[in-house]
C-alpha cells in the first residue's frame, strides 16, 4: 500500500513536471484551480494577479479593485468571506501583493472568515543587491554563478527572470540591483545598459525596479575625461548624460549604489571631496527623472585605530550634507556581517539624513551553502534594537527608511544553495515589508508552503530553525567574539591567521586580543572608546563589564579569563561551554531532521541531511580549533564534564581550504 501510495505521488509529481528540487522555493501550490477572478483595470500586473489566483485559489470568487489610483502606494485590503472576496488597493502592484497574500494565507492554513485584512509595507524600498560580476561569478555567492546572463542578453531572456520576479513579488520585494558594488565601469557601457533593459522589462510588471550599482571613476574609464572630480563640470555632464541615455531605456529605473573609497574602490576623496560632495554630484543627475542615490557607509581604513568607529566618524560629519534623494546604506553591525554583532552606531545617529540598512542573505561568514542558519532571529535582534536616538522606545526598524538584502541567489536548481537558504531570502522579503512579523511566524509560513502542513514536521523543524542562528554563533564566535575566521574565504576558524603583510585590521588577533589577562576587543574608555558612539542610557549599560550583554562581552571589552559570568563560571569556562553547546546543537539538527525521513520527498530530505553532517563535522573543527588556541593563552584546562577535543592544534592549523569562487582574498 505504501509503495502505491508513493508511486502515485511520485506520478502526480511527474504529471505536474516537477522534481523535487526545490526550484520552485516557496510557490509549490498546484495550479489546477479555476477560481472566477474579476478586476475593474486591465494591465499587465493585474492580470498577472489574476492568472495567480485564477489557478490557484480555492475559494469564493474575488474580485480586485483599484481605488484611489496612487501607483506608488502599495498597500491593500482584503475583504469578504466565503461568498465572496474583494481586493482593494490604491496601485496594481498592491492588488499583486493582496493576490499573494491571499495565496500565502491559503497555504498556510491561515484563513479566518470573515477576512478583514489591511496590510501596508513599513518601508518602501525592499531591495535585493546583487553581488553578481559581469563576468558571471558572484562575490560571496555560493549558489552557482550569477542568474543574469550578460553574454546572452539581450537576444535571449533566460526563464528565470520572470522566475525570480515572481518570487520576489511574492514577499514583497520591489527593487534589485543587478551588479557588485565592486563595480565595474562597464555596467554602464551602452551595450551593458541594452541588456539591462531587457531585464528591467521582465521584472517591471511584478513591481519590481532596476537599480545599479557604479563605479566612481566611470568617466574616466568610460568617458575618457581626465578626471572623475565630482566638482568638475564635465564629470557633472558626463553623469548627467549617463542618467538620461539610462532613462531613456529603462523610464522607471531606480538609481545608483554606489560603494566609494571603501578596499580599494575609487571615491570622492581621490580628489579631496567628501562623500556628500560625490553623492550629491550623482543625486543631481538622477534626480530630474527620480532616482535616487544608495551610498555606502561601509568604510574603513588601516590607520584608525578601530574599525568598528570609522564609519560614524567618516559619516556623522556629513549629516544634513546630502541631497534628499540621497539615502546612507548602512551595514547592520558596524565591523562586517559578523555571525553576531551589536548594531552599527549610526543608526538613530543620523537626524537630517536618510538611512537604509543592508543585510547580509548570503552566509559569508555563517557557513556558506553548507551551514542551516535562519538568520531571522538575527535581523530582528537588529531590527529590535534600541537606539535610544530619539530617547528610548527608538528601535532600528522606525530610524531607518528602507532594507537591502545582499541577495543569496545563484544558477544552481534551488536558487540557494541550502534547501534551508531560501527562507533567508523569504525571510528577508517578509521582515521588510513588516519587521514586526516574529521570526516564528516566518519560519512557520515558510515551512507550510515550502515543505509539509503537518505540525509533527512543522513543529520540531520550525524550533530547529529558531535555534540555528544560535547554533553558529556558538561554535564560530559565542561571547561577542568576531572575525576570527580563516584567511580570504571566510569559511572556517583561523584565529591564529596572519595575512603577511596585510593591514592589521584584517588579521584575527587584532578582533580577538587574546593574552595572558584575557580576550576581547578593549572598546571602552581604556581602549578604541567606540562604545561612545553609541547614545546614553545604552552606552553607560555597555561601558560596565557587569552590565554588558554577555553575548557581546567580548565586542566591547578586553575581560579577563577569570571574569565571573552571570552563570558563575569563569569567562573561560564558559567560552569552553558556548562552543561546546554549538556543537551540541548541530549534532540535535541532525536528529531532528532524520526523524522526518518519509514526511518529505527523498531529495530534498537527503539533501538537507547530508550538508546537516557537513554542519556537525565544522562546529566540531570551530570548536577544537578555537578552544585549543585560546587555551595556549588561558592556561586552564577544558572543564572536565565537556567533551575533549579530538583535533591536534597542529594539524587544525595546517587545513589550507581551496574554495573556488572567491576570487577576492579581502578580510
Ligand atoms: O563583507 C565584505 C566582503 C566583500 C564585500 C565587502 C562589501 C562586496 O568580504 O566581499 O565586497 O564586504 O560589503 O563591500
């Protein structure tokens, strides 16, 4: 009986043409339905509305409204009951986003009649940045190459443009920018921006804006002028010409990123102007056809005697320098994407300027592809935060203004990598059109459209997840540890590492500062003195050892291998048990999965399995390596009741990971 039964399902999958290789992420509803779907507007977002539900919806009829016709406002209303449902939106893209909702909900197990749901995005830029190269590699990408197909663009449109339209629509994302800030000048040759049209023509009906990110010196690469000085008229006329051949091509294009005087990348201080000077020169081109500027604070140089302070030093200065149409993309900790950080001090800092804040989807530090990480949990720590910036009650997600995900995408069937990364990219989606939504929640909706309804699986899988951004922390950096990670590809522990001749905050010791008092980056008073950048009653509650959160001890202060811990174990010992816990819990994962062996299909189970034992292999690696190296400077012993190491130091320190597709060997 089991047998047939699977072979039926087995034939039903193959009737629909799928194979269970997660290429469909979370839109696995079978499109046999033939719901009766009215709209009072013909156009092509609409009907793309229209065709989703008509296919899909089980339900009363529903009809959709526009009302109020304002295109740029994207909030909509769900209305009805069982004889009947009404989708009302001022925009065709809220009646899109009210299709979708009403599709989530049903698939979710989540519809209560009557309905009377009112929804609308807490921000109004949700973008993706792509770190896609033209060359089709992707910086920090461990999904494949890059899904935009330059080198066949414009005369073939490959499917999945309007593949990831749809997802993307789907959680409400509504801008992409589809190349690296390490960008090069060529994103904006003629040729390059015919083939990006192509591909904003796709991805435009489902609401979704082009963006790209440019490189400074594009006018003397491109433009031949002997310089790039923003100040320079002919550099004026050069961008303001780039921005109407843009326009020309692409009507609603969005605007640039741009990523300036930051490793290695050309800026406005080449030419002694600041930042503001050299945004507004952009902001100005763009701003007669509306786009607008997304100019990174992600910047650091080797003479500060903390990274962690530069980009409120460089930035602060600027605030209320900037044109309107100019908003500061800030990264969500003030080092770099680290496992855990605090939030970067320039949220609810800066008063008369815009603020955005980038996110990291793609796991660069948090075990690429290989590692289940669900890392709402983490942006909602951040998003959560209080910054106290206008006294208490001023979380991050009301200081800034709009969302970036540095997008997880590749070439390979399931998009992502990790069956798991998909609800990363989800994830990101739902929190910003609504960071109020609980990790909980999210991990839930996407568990019941991506893999089963039933709660025996939802359940236990949904409370691994929740856990699994704390697993990592655990056994890569617990404590407020960071950047300890091997050299270039950011993979694995090194935090003996030493970059030959590389600048000095891109070596390990210079984060850890482990000796014979003990470990931790002094940022008080006595040391860097960033904790001062942060606002008062936060920073009084950091500068006290006592009163630091103890999941960033070791951020803000130097503490000593005998500091007592709220758990009343030394600094040391409890070091031994956070790493210790991390790879207890990736070992927990793995039970949790093998026991839904037969609650999902076999290649997404076997799949997930097998990168599971890949997880519980390196949080035991993170573990030995970390604790034997930091033993050398404790001079304790690991506490008996935990497990002993079963690495040498000296072998752990020989592992030269060859890991392709980073060309760049940065910090
Ligand atoms: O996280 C670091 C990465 C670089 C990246 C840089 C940035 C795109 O290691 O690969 O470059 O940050 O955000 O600009």
């Amino acid at each position: 009986m089991k047998h047939l039964l699977t072979a039926s399902l087995l034939c039903f999958a193959c009737l629909q043409g799928f194979a269970e290789d997660g290429s469909r992420l979370w839109l696995r509803a079978d499109a046999t339905a033939k719901a009766v779907v009215t709209a009072n507007k013909k156009s092509t977002t609409i009907s793309i509305a229209v065709e989703e539900l008509q296919t899909q919806w089980r339900g009363a009829a529903v009809s959709l409204k526009i009302k109020n016709i304002k295109a740029d406002k994207e909030e909509f209303s769900i209305t009805g009951d069982e004889r009947g449902i009404t989708i009302t939106s001022p925009s065709e893209k809220g009646l899109l986003y009210g299709a979708y909702h009403l599709l989530r909900l049903q698939a979710t197990n989540g519809l209560k009649y009557p309905l009377n749901i009112q929804e609308s995005p807490k921000y109004n830029l949700r973008i993706l940045n792509h770190w896609d190269n033209l060359d089709g590699t992707v910086e920090r990408g461990y999904a494949g190459r890059s899904i935009w197909r330059w080198d066949e663009l414009p005369a073939v449109v490959s499917p999945r443009y309007k593949e990831y339209a749809r997802a993307n629509a789907s959680i409400g994302i509504n801008a992409t920018v589809l190349n690296n800030v390490n960008a090069s000048p060529q994103i904006l040759q003629s040729d390059m921006l015919a083939k990006a049209k192509v591909v904003a023509d796709v991805l435009r009906p489902y609401g979704i804006q082009v963006f790209l990110s440019v490189n400074f010196s594009s006018p003397t690469v491109l433009g031949g002028l002997p310089t790039s000085d923003p100040l320079d008229a002919a550099v004026q006329r050069w961008w303001k010409d780039k921005a109407n051949e843009i326009y020309k091509l692409i009507p609603d294009f969005g605007g640039f990123l741009v990523k300036a005087n930051s490793e290695g990348q050309p800026g406005p201080q080449d030419f002694g102007r600041t930042h503001a000077e050299g945004a507004n020169m952009l902001a100005d081109a763009l701003k007669p056809h509306k786009g607008i500027v997304m100019w990174r604070a992600f910047v650091y140089s080797p003479s500060n005697d903390d990274r962690a302070k530069q980009a409120y030093m460089e930035f602060m200065p600027l605030d209320g320098l900037f044109r309107d149409n100019v908003v500061i993309q800030v990264k969500n900790g003030p080092i770099d994407f680290q496992p855990r950080e605090p939030f970067s001090p320039l949220f609810g800092a800066m008063h008369k300027t815009d603020v955005m804040a980038e996110v990291q989807i793609t796991q660069e530090y948090l075990g690429h592809a290989n590692h289940l990480a669900f890392l709402a949990p983490m942006w909602k720590e951040f998003l959560d935060s209080d910054t106290y910036g206008n006294g208490s009650g001023s979380p991050v997600a009301n200081t800034i203004t709009a969302m970036a995900g540095v997008a997880n995408i590749g070439d390979e069937t399931n998009w992502n990598g990790h069956h798991f990364a998909q609800a990363n990219w989800y994830a990101f989606g739902r929190l910003a059109w609504n960071p109020q939504l609980s990790a909980d929640a999210i991990a839930d909706e996407w568990l019941r459209q991506t893999f089963s309804q039933k709660d025996a699986f939802v359940e236990p899988v949904k409370a691994m997840m929740l856990q699994s951004w704390d697993a990592v922390v655990n056994y890569m950096m617990p404590l407020g540890l960071h950047h300890i990670f091997a050299v270039g590809h950011h993979y694995g522990p090194e935090p003996w590492g030493v970059i030959p001749g590389g600048r000095p905050d891109w070596q390990p010791w210079y984060f850890h500062n482990a000796d014979a008092a003990g470990v931790g980056f002094n940022r008080t008073k006595t040391g860097s003195d960033a904790i001062n950048q942060y606002h008062s009653p936060l920073k009084e509650r950091l500068y006290d050892i006592e009163t630091c959160p103890e999941e960033l001890l070791l951020w803000f202060h130097h503490a000593d291998w005998n500091h007592k811990m709220h758990s009343g174990r030394s600094l040391w010992a409890e070091l031994c048990y956070k790493y210790d816990l991390g790879v207890q819990q990736a070992r927990e994962f793995q039970k949790v999965w093998d026991r839904q062996e037969g609650a999902l299909d076999t290649e997404r189970f076997h799949a997930v399995q097998s990168r599971l034992k890949i997880q519980s292999r390196d949080a035991v690696w993170w573990r030995d390596a970390c604790l034997l190296y930091f033993q050398e400077f404790a001079k304790q012993p690991i506490p008996y009741d935990i497990e002993r190491p079963v690495h040498d130091l000296s072998d752990l320190k020989q592992i030269k990971l060859k890991i392709s597709n980073h060309e760049n060997a940065k910090r």
